[in-house]
C-alpha cells in the first residue's frame, strides 16, 4: 500500500523550529495574560451544532466543520432531504457535532454553563486552535490557533485601558516595535449615523466608512449615496474625511460633528476617559491611535474596537483585535453580561517576527550537546555523564549507534549542535571528555564538571 | 432562544484550576523530553482518511470521527449507497478528512512526507489532542491528550535504556515514586509460542497469557486448550506461570525455556543488555520489572514492549506504555525504519497526582494581588503600580469596577487571592499602599518597594 502522503489543504505541519518559534509567541502572550490577571480555561475541540450553527451567521454556518454522526447515521438521516439530494437540509439529522470556528461563543457557553462555579467579574485567556472550512489562501488556514482573553462581568472601562497596556506589553515583549493600536467606539459609528439621518442604514454607512484608506473619499461618496444616504447628510461628514492629528484634536472635530447626538457624546466621552488614562500610564512601545473609520464585527460590538497594525515597515495588516460586547451570553438565554475581549494573531505575529528577524537565536537550538558512540562501554560511561547534564537542564544525547566517526559528526554538523563530545578509551582511564566547540572547532580534554559549566556557559 | 448550553459526551472543559494542573504535567513531561534531546512537531487535527482508515483494525476504523465534506456534498454520494441507506459504504463519498485517532500514524505520515527534510536518527515528541468515538466511561473520554516521544531511524537498544530513563525522570520529576516501569519483548513471547508448537496461534497465546493476572493460571491454560493449543504445549509453559523473583532470576528460567528458540535467546539477549545498563545507570524512584504475560498491541510491536503501572497503593493500571516497531512507516510506503518510542497516559496521571496529593500546591493559584477600586483617581494610582509589579512578574489585577469594599473583599476571598491592596485619599498623598494578607489577616501601609517585595516574598 504505497501511497504518496500528504495533509488536507489549508492544514500544515510544523516542524522542531516552527514548534519553537511558534511556542516563544504563545509563551510571551500566556505570561502576559497572566500577569494581568486572566486564567486560562480550554473547551472542547467540538461543540454540538446547536451551540455554533446560527452564530455566525449564513457564511458561518457554511465555513463550520460537521463531524458525521458515528455508526448508522442514515437510519435517522431525514426522508426527505435524502430523497431531494438536499445537503443542507440532511446535515443536521446525519452530524450532531461540529468543529469550533472561533473561541467566542465557546466561552460565552462555558460562561452560562458555569455560571454558579464562576465568580464574576471573570477574566479568561484560552489558547486553542479553531477550524473554517474557508478557501485556504497565503496566511489563510482551516485550521489556526486563536488567542484570546476576555472579561466578562463588568462594563469598566478601566478593562479597555488595560487591554491596551496588554497589547503594548505583548508587543513590547516580542521585540516587535511600533505597533499602532488603532480605537473606535460603536457609539461615535451610531452617533454619526444618526447625526446624518442614517440610523437605519448604520451597517451601510459604516461599510462604506471602513473603505476609505482603500478607495479614497470619493468612492466613499458613491457607495454611501448608492446605498441610500441622503447628499445632505453625506455632505455633513466632509469634517470626517479630513480627520487626522492628534487623539485630541480628533477627539474636538467629532465633539462639533456630534453636538447633538447623546450616543455620541457617550462615546466621545468613552474615547477621553481611555485616552487620557492611557497617557497618564504610558504605553511602553505602541501607538494609540483614534481612527473613526474603524468598524470590524459591528453587529457584534457595542462599545470599543479595537485593531492592532503591524508596524509600518510591513505589509501586514491587523495582527489584532477586539471590543466590548454587552450580550455576549444572552444567545445562551443570560441576559446583561457585559464583556470585552482582544485577540491575537498568531499566524500574522509570526510572519511579522519572520520578516523583521526579531526571533531570538536560541529558540531554534536543537540540543546542546551530542556524545560519540564508540560502542557499549563508551556509551555506558557517556551516558552516565549524560544523566548528570540533563539533570543540570542541560538537553543532550547518545549518538545511538556506534557508526562510524565521520558519520556521527556529520550528523552533528547538519543539526547545527554546539557541542560534541568524545569518549575513548583514554578518555574513560583518565576520567576525562574531549569537548569539541562545534562552531570554533576548538577541543580539549575536560572533567564532568568543566563540561557541564562550558556547555551551559 | 434561550438554549440550555451543553458539550458532546466524552468532552470536557477544563477550568483554571484543572489547566494549571494539566499544564503543570504537560511543562514536565515536555522538558524532560527535551533535555533526552526530543524536538516538538505538530501535525494538523484532521488527516486526509485514506491516511488513518485501514491503520488501527476495523474496529479503530468505526471509532475515527469523520468530517462530513463542505457545500453540496451529496452531489458525489455514492448513490448505490444512498439508495441501500448502506451508511458504511456512503462514507467515503461524502467525508474526506477525519480527526486524528493517535499521534502515532501522523507521525509515520510525517516522517515519509518530510524524510528529505529530517536528519536521521529522528527524535520527536508531540503533545496533541486526539479524538475516538468511543463509549465514554470513567477515564475514557472522547477527545483526550496524547503525549509520545518516538525515535526512527536507529534499532539501537539505547533508545529502549534511556525511555526507562526517561520514565524514572518524569515520575520522579511529578514527585510519583514507586512506578513500576514493566518490560516484554515480541520475541521472547514469539519464542514461547514457537517452542510449545504454536507459532501460528501467537495472537491467541499471548491474549490468554496477558490475562494471567486477573483470572489466574487454570484459565488461562483452559482458555489455550480452547484455541487449539495442545495440551503437551502448555505444559511446558509450567515455569511460566510461576515465575516470580528478579530480572536475573526470571531471565535464567527463560534462558531454559527458550533454549532451542533463535528467536527467543534473541529476546533475551536485549533484555539482558538493558537490564545491564539500566543497573548501571540506576533508577532514582522507579522499578524496571520484566514481565512476560505483557503484550499490548503485539501486532504492532517486534521487540521492547513497555508498560508503566502506577504505585501500588493506586489503583489506576498503566499510566505508560509503548515499545519499538520494525516498520511504523511501511504503511506509506517507506520501508527498514525501525522506531521505538513511548507514551504518557495525561488524564490517568492527573488522577493519580490527584488521588495522591501530589499537585505543587502554588499552580493552582489564581493571582497574586488584587487592588481595591475606590474610584477613578484611586484607579489610576493604583494602575501605576500595578504595572511595575507587573513588569516584576507578578500576576496583579485592579477591580474593574469601584464597587462596595465588602463586594471587593469578598471576591478576593471566594478567589483565594492571597494579598488585597487598598488606595485611598491618605495613602496617594502619602505615596504609600495599605497592603493586607489575607491569610493572617495582617494589615500595613507600605512602599511600593515594599509591597513588590512583600508579594513575590
């Protein structure tokens, strides 16, 4: 049975290297998450269907993975469907359980499921891969790892300001520098739409808002009066599409735009409150940045967006997001619970770190230090002294057959290992290890402890 | 739609508590792994099916989820299937991936995939979620964690010397002492079969030996006598059955047994040499047993079969096992890789920790200090602080919301958080922080020195 093998599109493998890479922004985002006070909590790979389908709305449900029911699922399959070839009306009577597509309405489950364990306000990290049955494209993939923390219980903005911190120490950490974490609030889209006469077309409007950095203010123009928005309220927006400066003076043109809309001002004052803490706190590396075309999930949020740009040296686009939510469970039936969260791309993160070399050397060492195999008794004494090395965190290995010299060296060479280590028969009488420094090819004749201090040096 | 949330039976969620302490065996078994010198990969959770059907028996084919095929699958339904309702013979036209069973055949695709990539001898780990649709029971669930580490590329006996090492490591390492580490070889059980003329019921033979333990000596020669295997047969088996005692002890009775066995003496050959060095070396809390009713997946295994039970005073069966295979990679075509590698049983491990006390009792901590919210400037002070305690590694958190001192309170109590700062007018004025333990209760104005100093004490 010699079939060629291969991984389903959009899935990967990843080797040693990626592994490590992968884990140094997973670890550097974990400790963050914990210093600020969020828990981890995971949930299981699949949910049932009724728990995601109908979530994400018509496209969601396309791109959720079905698990097919075990056994003999087509003796409860429906007549009906089977009968038509109807696909869609057949899943659900032949696949119970579905995939996770993201690690938001897993948590707003587990928040409902667990209500009386948990104690509100609740802050939550969780680390886990998703699934979309999306067209796999570059840095687009069917399955990918998500990065979360949420706060659940509390419509403080002081958790606003501090996801901006989180974003700035994550950023800070990973040496990636001059990130612009890029704010909106749901209230100044809505105020504006208001304001216009558009209350009705909010979506519309901000679609065509969100456009403007692609397709410049005239098409802006076209795609809002298509949509229906009146020329008179487009034109009361001309202040919009020349807002730049400073967070304040931004903050001043949107006070005279939003004069006499209540939601508004709710946001302005939402946005100043945020702004002015932040100031006060300071961001350590990253770039608060207002920007009111800024709109992401809009259904879905309710007060603050967030969006984190890679800096401006590459072509990236959000390596981050967010907001605040206030019904995130009542698709559960719980009704008034506040929530905001951010995430992280991971995917997005690595191929910034990549394309910037801020991935630290040493994440990529296979081992430290690889002992010649010159047969039973050498390695029985190597890998005493083995032992010792690994006991001290040192990671190191037998060559495991007596191959020849040249072999084992070569081996050492391609897997790039610092440190070899040779032990002969002179080397046992005289208790002693000839250490080669693989990069300078430098060797001498050391005791135990002279290795283990020169190989973890 | 006020739904009662739920999960898929056999899955479970995992609260922080429970993620603390699986993480806390995971970083264990992970590091230990790499100082033997394993390197992580990670392969995707769904394969194509034609990688994983057919590989684990029909049986483990039945048990393999599989994901139903995106859009309008049923216009490539077999129809002749469709029509019979055969559900067995639909399922290959209509779901092409399926979740992954093990991380053993993932790997065996990897190693064929990627062998102009990876420098042999190959040593990997991989600690990834696999899923099985089996009948949920206690301990059994239907997504679970499989922890392996697997050497191809070298039928060294090194490799099986240094997995009991790395056994004895990792339990001593989670503070479980007194495993017992059993050890078989395929060939001493081939050797039995061949001297008692049944070589050809080898399956049948073991399959009753192995349940030696549980239903005793009578039937298990009853069970033989039933597969055909003659009664003179059985009675050279007497030693068998009432051997007991040392390694050494034990081998010298195989070495009797198995005298006129090629294969057999073979057996005993590498058992003896790893018991060698395994002596040599030493144990620091487990015991190496050789025990010759163990058999496992005989199938699968040719050599070293191991199985690690947990201490005594337990009752949990095996927490480990694993072996060394002559062909792992045959199945895709790639032929003489000879692998041999182990696994950890995460959940049954976690029971034991649990059963036995033995969780670390600081992972399961939640933060380390919360601060009291008075108010919008008593905030902002204490975010300052924060920061810095922070940057010290601290996991530190404010109350999002000024909510009464009592409400405050009484969340750090229900969350265990052992240290509660308190801001107000005198203590901003006088740049100290009232910080109070609340385990005894004592209370103190201290400098933010001080108070970094006080909780990372």
């Amino acid at each position: 049975m010699a079939q060629k093998p291969s991984i389903p599109k959009g899935t990967r493998d990843f080797n040693p290297e990626e592994v490590a890479k992968r884990n140094y922004i997973f670890n550097t985002i974990r400790k963050t998450f914990k210093t600020f006070g969020f828990q981890p909590i995971e949930t299981p790979s699949f949910e049932n269907s009724d728990t995601l389908m109908g979530k994400y709305g018509d496209e969601g449900d396309r791109l959720i993975f079905k698990i097919l029911n075990s056994g003999d699922y087509l003796s409860k399959a429906d007549e009906k469907a089977l009968e038509e070839k109807d696909s869609n009306a057949l899943t659900s009577s032949i696949s119970e359980k579905a995939l996770r597509y993201d690690l938001t309405v897993p948590f707003a489950r587990y928040v409902v499921q667990h209500q009386n364990e948990i104690e509100l306000p609740f802050k939550r990290y969780q680390i886990q891969p998703v699934w979309r049955a999306d067209r796999p494209q570059k840095g687009r993939f069917r399955e990918f790892y998500q990065c979360d923390a949420d706060v659940v219980g509390s419509d403080s903005l002081w958790q606003e300001v501090e996801f901006i911190q989180l974003y700035d120490t994550v950023f800070t950490a990973l040496n990636l520098q001059g990130v612009t974490i890029k704010i909106n609030n749901r209230k100044i889209l809505s105020g504006i739409a208001e304001v216009i006469g558009a209350s009705d077309k909010l979506i519309d409007f901000t679609v065509a808002l969100d456009k403007l950095d692609k397709i410049g203010e005239d098409k802006v123009k076209e795609e809002m009066l298509s949509k229906g928005i009146s020329e008179a309220g487009i034109s009361q927006l001309q202040p919009l599409f020349s807002l730049s400066g400073s967070f304040e003076s931004q903050i001043q043109t949107l006070k005279s735009i939003l004069a006499n809309s209540a939601e508004g001002k709710k946001g302005i004052e939402e946005l100043e409150f945020i702004d002015k803490a932040i100031s006060e706190l300071g961001l350590a590396t990253a770039t608060l940045q207002l920007d009111v075309t800024l709109a992401r999930g809009l259904n879905y949020y309710t007060g603050a967006i967030f969006e984190v740009a890679a800096p401006e040296n590459v072509d990236m686009g959000s390596i981050g997001g967010g907001g605040r939510y206030d019904d995130l469970t009542g698709i559960f039936g719980m009704k008034d619970m506040s929530g905001v969260g951010i995430s992280f791309g991971l995917d997005r993160i690595y191929l910034v770190l990549e394309a910037l070399d801020l991935f630290p050397e040493t994440i990529s060492k296979t081992i430290d230090v690889l002992f010649i195999n010159f047969g039973e008794k050498e390695a029985l004494f190597s890998l005493k002294a083995i032992k010792q090395l690994r006991e001290k965190g040192v990671n190191a290995e037998l060559y495991p057959d007596a191959a020849k010299m040249k072999k084992q060296m070569n081996h050492a060479n391609k897997r790039n290992i610092p440190f070899v280590v040779i032990v002969g028969d002179e080397e046992m009488q005289m208790n002693r290890y000839a250490l080669k420094n693989m990069r300078t090819g430098a060797q001498e004749k050391v005791s135990l402890e002279t290795l283990i201090a020169e190989v973890t040096a």
